[in-house]
C-alpha cells in the first residue's frame, strides 16, 4: 500500500524552448518542479493535508501531482494554467486544473468555479480555497503549468 501524502503546495510556471518539450521543461523549471518525476493524479486532496508553500522535494522523488499545463508553437499567443484547491476541514478536500488561450485571471476564475462545483457535486462544506495561476505570451515555443504537489 503506498503512503498517504500530508503535504502540499502550489506549483506554477511559465517557459520557453525550441521544441514543445524544452518550453514544458522550462515551464517546470520556472515552477521549481524541474527535477522532480511528477506522477499524475486525479484531484482529490488527501484528509489533513497541510499547505506549505515552500515545501522542499528531494529532486528525483517520484511525487504525486495534479497538474495542468498548455504548449503553443503559435507566436503571439496567450496560454494560461490556474490550479485550485478547495479544502474542508472535516474531511478530504478536491483540486480542479484548467489551462486554456486566455489570461491568468479568466484561467483563476474558471478553476475557482470548478472547485465549487466539485465540493457542490460531493455536498461538501467548502471552507477554504486556494488558487494559482499564471500567463504567458508565447514567442516561439512556450508553455505553461499550474500544479498542486502532493509529499509525505
């Protein structure tokens, strides 16, 4: 059986590269999740996960992340990803992604409303809500992402 993780924190960043792959790495980078091997998960937030918004990962750590990120070849184009995590206290609590052509703040938006409705869905009391996101303007070859990493 694997480990519940107890930690999180928000994770976004923004790149550039000469291929779709290099702008991704960049954006992973900039987000400080460089060198860490992200396992994708669905969106639930384990019970009594704490946030730590400086959580340290051993780089190479296999770690369990929810994320959504955008690549564009198109110059000139604005990509954006938001992160969000809705928690509640009494129980576990739900992260939604969302990563599209617009800004950072319709991307926010779009993921808060998200949120809500995944804690409506489940008839959670929603108690707290955290939000991340970031744009970016691409120039040849860019890349965005917006993750919520999970640790032990």
């Amino acid at each position: 059986m694997l480990p519940v993780p107890s930690k999180f924190k928000l994770a976004v960043g923004r790149g550039e590269g000469p291929t779709p792959l290099n702008a991704f790495d960049a954006a992973l980078y900039d987000a400080g999740i460089g060198n860490l091997n992200l396992v994708r998960v669905s969106s639930i937030l384990p019970p009594g996960a704490r946030y730590f918004p400086e959580l340290e990962i051993p780089p190479g750590a296999l770690v369990p992340t929810a994320y959504g990120f955008l690549k564009s070849c198109e110059p000139g184009k604005l990509i954006a990803a938001a992160i969000g995590v809705g928690i509640s206290y009494d129980t576990y609590g739900v992260i939604m992604e969302f990563e599209g052509f617009c800004s950072r703040k319709e991307a926010e938006e779009r993921v808060r409303a998200m949120v809500e409705e995944g804690f409506r869905l489940r008839g959670l009391p929603l108690c707290e809500m955290l939000v991340k996101g970031v744009e970016h303007r691409v120039e040849q070859v860019g890349s965005v992402i917006a993750a919520a990493v999970l640790w032990y």
